[in-house]
C-alpha cells in the first residue's frame, strides 16, 4: 500500500472517467495530489514522492471492472475471448505503433463530432459550456483522461526498471503519435511524461535508454508552449491532412481574438480583422474534421 502523507489524505473524491469505450473508476486528487486540469499539465504536490526510496509505492488506483474483447485468430476466422483486468494489463505487451493508431481513432471520432458554432462567442468558458459546446469540452476531458492514463501506467508499477521500460513505451507511443500527426493525444502524452510526479523519478529515468532519452527531448521542445507554441505553429503552417489538432493552442487563440474585440479601444476595423482571423481558425479545424485514416484498421481490444 501507497504511503502518502496525511495531507495527500485529506480530501479525494471518486470520478468516473471515460477511455476509449470503456467507463474506469479511478480516484481524481483535488488537493495537493495528481491534478488533471482542463486541457493543462498535470501537476503533483512533492508530498506525493517524498524521494527515490518512495518511488516504488506508486499511486493507489481503485480497482476497476473487468473487461472482456474479441480477437481474431488465424486465417480461419477463430475467435478468442480475452478477459483482463486493466489495472493488470501490461502496455507493453502491445506494440507502440498499434496503441498509437487506436488513440487516433478515437481522437478522430471526438474531433468530428464537434459542431463548428461550439467555436463561436468562445462557448467551451462559459458557465453553461455542457449545452453549448459539449462536444469541445468531450474533447479537452479526452485530453485530460489520456494524460492521467499514462501517469497512472507509470506510476502503477513498482519495479524503477520495468517503470523505465513503460515510460519508453509510452515515448515511441508519442513519436508513432507524431508521425501520424495526432498532436491531441502527443502532447497530451509529453505533458504527462513531463508532469511532477514523473519527473522526479530519478531513479527510474537512469534505466530509461538513451535513445528513448533522445526521443522525449525532441518531442518535448516540438510541443513546448515557449514562445507561444512556435515550433508546433511553424510545423501546422507546412502540415499535410490527415491532422488530429492540439486544439487547446487554438482554444488560447480564440479567447485572444475574441478578448481584443470586447475591448474599449477596439474599433470597426480591428473587429473585422479579428474576425476574420476567427473565421481561419474555425476553417482550419473543419479542415482537420475532414481528416480520414483509412489504413488504421479499429481493434477494440485494443481500444477498450
């Protein structure tokens, strides 16, 4: 059992988050633990990995229900039923590429299932965002799940050396990500590699190869929010579709726009010109919206 301080302790409440297709039952801190915010970093009090001894307790993950799925076997079309629990499951039975085309998938699905009026007036900040922008708001919460399933994976096993070789995984899963161009779930995936409680596994991060060290760094920088994303900015100007957005850069951007209109001094024509770089951004994710992987083939054992 995890020891955490008594101040870790002190206030948690049972979520019920979505991956994939299926519902998990996972404990969400609300204070001074792991917290996931909308579309933002998770971050961890330095209560929660005190030092390298403590690193091997991990975080207590309520358990969840079992799932079953189907996978086809042989030319002769036999099925096998598989049945799991996921607390158990070990990511890197699975191939890097495999996950990361599953994850696609599924950002797809939620991509195209946002309405381009969700864009308008910035509806995904007001009060009442789960009748006017739903659909955003599923997509950032998918942003928030992939990146709590990841420090969730790490943090479940106790071994520094098999932790290293989960964070490896989970690094090809970022690159397999950036070469299918699914920005949503890779920076999701750095942003969680690069959270507080990962980072301060310094014991584990000595088994991490070299290689996989060399990876991270690189996908790192490309994400960075440095200079207002411009490295992620310059590579969107020059990319080719299919394109799963991060669509939290341009969620910053339309709350930009729409703040400078809503300003005293605004006058006619800077509302015009702000209006019609609105009109690009919403274009732009239509664009994406319109995106196909036609050679991902859906595994839902994969998927679930």
């Amino acid at each position: 059992m995890s020891k955490f301080s008594p101040k870790f302790k002190k206030k948690y409440h049972e979520e019920v988050i979505e991956i994939g297709d299926e519902i998990l039952s996972c404990k969400d801190i609300e204070e001074d633990g792991l917290v996931v915010a909308n579309g933002y970093p998770i971050s961890s009090s330095p209560d929660v990995i005190q030092n390298e001894k403590e690193e091997t307790d991990g975080l207590f993950i309520t358990s969840s229900p079992r799932r079953y799925s189907s996978e086809l076997l042989g030319s002769g079309g036999v099925y096998r039923t598989q049945s799991f629990d996921p607390n158990l499951f070990d990511i890197r039975q699975v191939s890097s590429e495999k996950i990361a085309e599953q994850l696609t998938l599924i950002d797809l699905a939620l991509l195209k299932s946002i309405r381009l009026e969700e864009f308008q007036n910035c509806c995904w900040t007001k009060k009442d965002k789960l009748n006017f922008a739903p659909n955003i708001v599923k997509f950032s919460q998918r942003f928030n799940h992939t990146s709590f399933w990841v420090v969730r994976d790490i943090l479940n096993e106790e071994n520094a050396r098999l932790r290293a070789e989960i964070i490896g995984q989970f690094i090809r899963i970022g690159r397999r990500l950036f070469e299918l161009n699914n920005l949503h779930s890779l920076v999701a995936v750095v942003l969680a590699i690069q959270s507080t409680p990962i980072h301060r596994l310094t014991n584990t991060w000595k088994h991490v190869s070299r290689r996989d060290r060399s990876i991270f760094d690189k996908l790192s920088e490309f994400v960075s929010e440095e200079e207002n994303y411009c490295r992620l900015r310059e590579h969107m100007h020059k990319i080719d579709m299919p394109c799963i957005p991060h669509l939290g850069m341009y969620q910053k951007d339309l709350v930009y726009l729409d703040t400078l209109s809503k300003h005293p001094n605004a006058n006619d024509e800077d509302r015009l010109r702000h209006s019609k770089e609105v009109e690009k951004i919403i274009q732009f994710i239509h664009q994406c919206q319109n995106s196909r992987y036609d050679d991902l083939m859906p595994r839902k054992h994969i998927q679930n």
